[in-house]
C-alpha cells in the first residue's frame, strides 16, 4: 500500500491513485515502495519513461512487466502505460527471443552470461528509448530492478550499463525448523508453513522471491543446518516443490540441508558410513527421488560432526568422503554439495584453530561439485573476528564465505547494527596467499585460485513479523547482503544510501543523517560488547546481553571465561607461540601482524594476546582505561543516535520513525548494561578504579547477575 504522505511533505496523487485509501507504512515492502520521487526528479525522468514494453507471457516475463510498470507508476506518480510498440518513452526488456530486436546484443549477452544484463538508452532527435537485455529472463528480471533502482539513486541521463555477477551462487541460509521456529530468528515465525504446503502456498513466498530477485539472491536453503531427516522424506520434498515452484519465476532455486544420517533414521540402514555400497545406494536413490520432484533442485548444505551433528568423522572418514559421497548422487543431476566448516573438537586446544586443523588435510579432495562453506570468522559470527584462515589456505578447494545477516551475536532484533563494513572489513583482508592484494574476496570470487563454482552464504533475518527483519533498520543487511554477493566491491556507504533512498527519504539531509547512524552502528555494537578483540562473552543459550562471568557450561569451549581470560595479570587469549600459537595459520604479513604486539591492530589485540592491564596502548592510555572508555563510547554513542534518529520525527514515515524510536530506547539501556556489566566483572582482576570520564555503574555486579536479559521476543 502507498501511503499518502510523502517523505517530503505534501499530498501524494500517486498514493490516492495507486491505493486509494490511506495506509501506515508497516515496512512490508522493503526497500521496493516505490514511492513518488520528489517531483522535480519525477519529471525529469517522465522524459525518458512513458511506457513499458516486455513481450512475452511466461512467468518470469510477466513478472518484469508488472514490476516495471508499477514501479514506474509509483515513482512518477502517474500511472505508466504498456506500449505495444517501440517507441519514445518506452522502456523495452526482455531476451534475443522475446524482443527480436535485442539480437543484435547476442555477443554482448554472451560474455555477460546467463544472469548478466546491459541497459542501454538511446537518444534520436530527442526521442528516448531505454532496453533491458539479457540472455536469459531471469536476467531481464535483474536488469529491470536495476533500472528502478536508478531511477531512484540517480538523475535520468544516458545509460550504458553492462553487469553480471561476481559470484555464482548467492544463498540465504535458512535456520527454520519444520516446527516452524526459526534457530537464532529475531523477526517471528518460519515464512515456509510447512503443515499448509503443497496445497497452500502462502503468497508472501512470492514478495520473498521478488524481494530477492531484487537483489540478485538466486537460492534458499530451507532448513536449519541442525536439520531433522524428515526434510528428505517424500511427502517433504513435495511441499519443498511446492516452495520451489512459486520461487522458479524468480530465479530462486531451493536447497535443503540434509542430514548426514538420514539412511538410517529414514532408510533403516545401521551405518551412515560414506564408503558403505548401501549408503551409497541410498543417497543416489534419494536425489534421482528429489530430481523426479524438483527437477531444478540446488543441492545440499551439510553440516556434520559439529554440535552433535551426524558426520563421516563417526565412521573413521574424513569431511571430503562425506561431502564427495553426496557429491555423487547429486552429480548427474547438476545439483552441488556446500559442506560446512564449522566444526571444533573439546579436547582441542583452542577451539578458533579447529577448523583449519580438521579440513585443511582435505584440500584438494573435494569434488568438482562440493564448495566448504566457511564463517567469515574463525569463532562464530562474533561482532568483530578477523578471518578464517581457511581463506587463503585451501587453494585447490572451492571456498564459499559464510556471513550471518540475523544478529545473533549483535544485538538481535532489537538493536541496531548495519552489517555492511563488517563484510566489507572481512571483503578486503588480505589473505597473503599469494602475496600483497590476495583479498578474501578474490578467494570468494574465483580469482585467486580459480575453481568452477564460486558462492556466498548469507543466513536470513527473514521471519513472519509484518516488516520481516523485526527491526525495520535490519531490512538494510538483507539488502546489503545481496548487493555484496553481487558486487562485492561495493562500499557500504553506497548500499546504505541506495537502501535509505528507496526505503526511507530522498531527502538529502534526512539521508545524511540516517546514513551515518547506520555506519557507525557496527562499531558502536563492538564498542560496548566486545572492544578490543574481545569474544563471546554473551549471555550463554542465547546470546544477548553481556555474561563475561559463565564458566559453568558443559564445555569449556563454550564459557565465555576461556575466550577473554582474565587474570590478575591481564586480558586476552595468548594466541602467539606463548599461547595456543593459532596465530600461525595466518599466512606471510597477516601473520607478522597479528602475531606482534606492538603491530596487532588495537581492534585485534585481545582476540591474539594475553595483555597486561597496565599495558600502554597507542592512546597513552594504559589497557584497562581504554577497554572502560570503549564501553562508554559505544554508549554514548547509542545515547546520541538515538537523538539523532528522534531528531527526525516529521520527516520520516511516522510508523517507521516511531518502530525505530522505539528500538533505540531498548538498544539504550541494554547497551549501558553492557558497559557497566563487563567493567564491573574485568574490574575483579584489574583491581583498577573505574578511569574519569565513564559513568559510574548504578547496579552492582551481583545485582546484575540476578537479573538476566530477556530472551527474544
Ligand atoms: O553459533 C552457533 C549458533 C547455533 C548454530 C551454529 C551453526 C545452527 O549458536 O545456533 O546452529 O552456530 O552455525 O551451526
């Protein structure tokens, strides 16, 4: 629904045209509002957009046609006709098949591949005309939310655009169980019903695809990586199909996780061992099954031996017999294998090396058809990790990264944390495989070491809340992500602008504003959890609100105790030859970084040294009274965005604004118990007065201890 007040004021026609009744913004339509461009942009672009022309009938043409002709409408704030012919004014999109016309790009399209697409405006006698071309639909289909989003981020001029992605596969990992809750989800219930599917198919499935599509995403995994065998059972695999069928017109290919036992508690078998002929059998009956239903069916995603997971490791095999195992059954149907790295043993060392020490002997023993899929970082999905080694060290493997869109460690839903420079951060370290610039996106994108199949994994903050994400500001990590696994060079300062002008306001200084709350979010989140390198030390089962003082969980690699290691002496996790000597799986310079010192970025510094307290840091400052004014800065920080934020009230959806404002006041006082928390506790060791400047915690520690934050919702 348009709303009927416009983001700068005034009387929108369009609205009344388009909705005919009045309508809060409730955040339902992401970053795809369409709503009217303030009207000198409006008219200029009226110029170059009078009609659409998109030929054709299959799904996936009509879905172009619609989106172009509403968009458009929406933002020129008149209604925009279909052309029957090429013309003035006519945006045309399609393929060489359905716009003959477009023949003419066939070389061009060829080099930009199935899912590339050029735009091209032409300008006769001050006739315009804009073409969408790509070789496949579903190209036209990216090409054309391309153009919207132009019209959005830009003033009408000649276009000459040629795109095509830089990684193959870009997924969202779905953590939804088939009861329908959702594993670290912060925005309500699993999107898929499974108990309604095949014969009812909710329709917000369609707005998800499309949200997607938008954005470039090409696949969901539907099921949590701790995956039930049920998935795999016929009667699942046909509400999969059914799942699968609404996301084909928009190029959405579906993925299960499977889990690795499943020949014995679906088959009956009495071993998962990857080298049993029967076990075998098994999974190629299975995906011949799975293909029958779906034929165009992605693959799986695996995660075994970790947590309690089932895995090869069980039967004295290694991750590579399992992955390639499956590899073959899913072979001769096209489909892939994306086999977890995240595993860690107790009995280890320390637990950031494991996954290095487990999968490394396995380089180069994949299949052409398996990629490892690899967390950003060597822990878990923390606020700030440097990032895995693996990256740079597995050059004859496929390596697809990991990244968490849902906030599980940042602050969930009800905190704010535009995840953009996290990725960014983790995009541009240099893995120094093979020497200076051998960035973790080059690793990504194929270049650095070649491989057939490249990929990204993002697990979804998608969930049934009315605005998806639980926080609307959240809405911008979905949007981020996609547009990263696209491009992955892109700056999080243009994502978030391009997110906030579709999204929020044209509004130079309303843009601005919000911009730079949303940049600086991240580091706040860090400043006030875990400055300085440090690690899980949240809340234990469920991750939010500072718990540094756990030592009472099952295994020590779960305390927070073991990762921050206070002492009487200091802080941080020796990780040098002194300590765990993890550091040395980094590689050349990166290694000489990290593992010095004086030269490890301060950001950096505990998550690879023990440090003393009265250690002088770059500042002058001894530790202690930097980690104190960290936690106050990102304090201050929430205190002053929220300001900010409250300061635009009247110039922003007013549902929107109040959604947020809202937000920000919990994200307030949790943060400030975040400070006040972990100085108190670090204070037993550093036996060191609270440093002039920080606000003098209200509670004590004990009182503290008492009241555990609640877990979501
Ligand atoms: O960090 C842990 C999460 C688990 C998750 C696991 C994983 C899906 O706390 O909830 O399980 O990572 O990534 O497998």
């Amino acid at each position: 629904m348009k709303q009927l007040i416009s983001r700068t004021g005034g009387l929108l026609l369009a609205g009344l045209l388009l909705a005919g009744s009045a309508a809060a913004d409730d955040g339902y339509e992401l970053w795809l509002r369409y709503n009217p461009l303030p009207s000198a942009k409006a008219t200029a672009w009226k110029a170059q957009v009078k009609s659409v022309m998109v030929p054709g009938s299959s799904a996936t043409l009509n879905a172009v046609r619609k989106e172009l002709v509403d968009g458009c409408s929406g933002l020129l704030g008149e209604k925009v006709t279909e052309a029957e012919r090429f013309g003035d004014g006519v945006v045309v999109a399609g393929t060489p098949e359905s716009v003959p016309m477009f023949s003419r790009f066939e070389s061009e399209l060829a080099e930009l591949g199935p899912e590339g697409y050029l735009i091209r405006s032409r300008n006769n006698n001050g006739r315009t005309t804009v073409m969408i071309a790509s070789q496949t639909e579903v190209g036209a289909l990216y090409g054309a939310f391309h153009f919207l989003r132009l019209m959005q981020t830009q003033e009408p001029g000649e276009l000459d655009i040629s795109e095509k992605p830089q990684v193959m596969l870009r997924l969202l990992n779905h953590w939804d169980n088939l009861d329908g809750s959702i594993e670290r989800g912060y925005a309500g219930k699993s999107l898929w019903k499974w108990e309604e599917l095949p014969e009812i198919v909710d329709p917000r499935l369609i707005d998800y695809a499309r949200a997607n599509a938008s954005i470039g995403i090409n696949g969901s995994v539907l099921n949590n990586v701790n995956s039930k065998a049920q998935s795999l059972t016929t009667e699942y695999l046909h509400k999969a199909a059914a799942v699968a069928d609404a996301f084909r017109p928009y190029g959405v290919k579906v993925y299960l996780s499977a889990r690795f036992n499943a020949p014995m508690e679906l088959g009956g078998l009495d071993t998962a061992d990857p080298m049993d002929p029967e076990v075998r059998a098994w999974w190629v009956k299975k995906a011949d099954e799975i293909y029958s239903i779906i034929p165009d069916f992605g693959g799986f995603l695996v995660k075994a031996n970790s947590e309690g997971q089932p895995g090869p490791i069980t039967y004295g095999r290694t991750h590579a017999d399992g992955a390639n195992m499956l590899a073959t059954a899913l072979k001769p149907h096209g489909g892939i294998v994306m086999w977890r790295a995240f595993v860690y043993d107790p009995d280890d060392t320390d637990r950031i090396g494991q996954a290095y020490t487990a999968m490394k002997p396995d380089d180069g023993r994949f299949a052409d058809n398996v990629l490892l899929q690899v967390k950003n970082g060597p822990l878990d999905f923390q606020p700030r990790e440097p990032f895995s080694p693996l990256f740079g060290t597995m050059p004859k493997t496929q390596l697809m990264p990991e990244l968490q869109i849902t906030q599980e460690y940042l602050g969930q839903s009800r905190q704010l944390a535009y995840l953009a420079p996290m990725w960014r951060e983790f995009l541009d370290a240099d893995t120094y495989a093979k020497g200076e610039g051998s960035s973790v996106s080059k690793v990504m994108d194929g270049s650095l070491f070649g491989g057939k199949l490249t990929g990204v994994a993002g697990v979804a903050n998608t969930g049934s809340d009315r605005n998806w994400t639980g926080h609307d500001l959240a809405q911008a990590n979905w949007y981020a992500f996609g547009r990263l696994a696209w491009a992955h060079e892109l700056s999080s300062e243009q994502i978030v602008d391009e997110w906030i002008k579709m999204s929020l306001s044209q509004t130079p200084s309303v843009i601005q504003s919000i911009s730079k709350i949303m940049l600086e979010s991240r580091e706040a989140v860090v400043d006030y959890m875990t400055p300085l390198g440090l690690a899980h030390i949240m809340w234990q089962g469920h991750h939010y609100g500072p718990e540094p003082w756990c030592d009472t969980l099952s295994r020590p690699d779960w305390n927070p105790v073991y990762f921050h290691r206070a002492d009487s002496e200091g802080l941080g996790f020796d990780r040098t030859k002194t300590g765990s000597a993890a550091v040395e799986q980094y590689l050349g310079k990166t290694r000489e970084t990290y593992e010095s010192l004086e030269k490890c970025p301060e950001n950096m510094l505990l998550w690879f040294h023990h440090v003393p307290w009265d250690y002088k840091m770059k500042s002058g400052k001894i530790l202690w009274d930097e980690l104190c004014l960290h936690y106050q800065r990102g304090v201050d920080w929430v205190e002053q965005a929220r300001k900010q934020w409250n300061a635009l009230e009247g110039s922003i959806d007013s549902d929107v604004f109040s959604r947020v404002s809202d937000k920000f006041a919990v994200q307030e006082t949790d943060a400030g118990r975040w400070r006040d928390a972990c100085i108190l506790y670090f204070q037993t060791f550093s036996k060191r007065e609270i440093p002039a400047g920080v606000d003098k915690p209200t509670l004590t520690l004990e009182q503290i201890k008492q009241d555990p934050p609640k877990e979501y919702p």
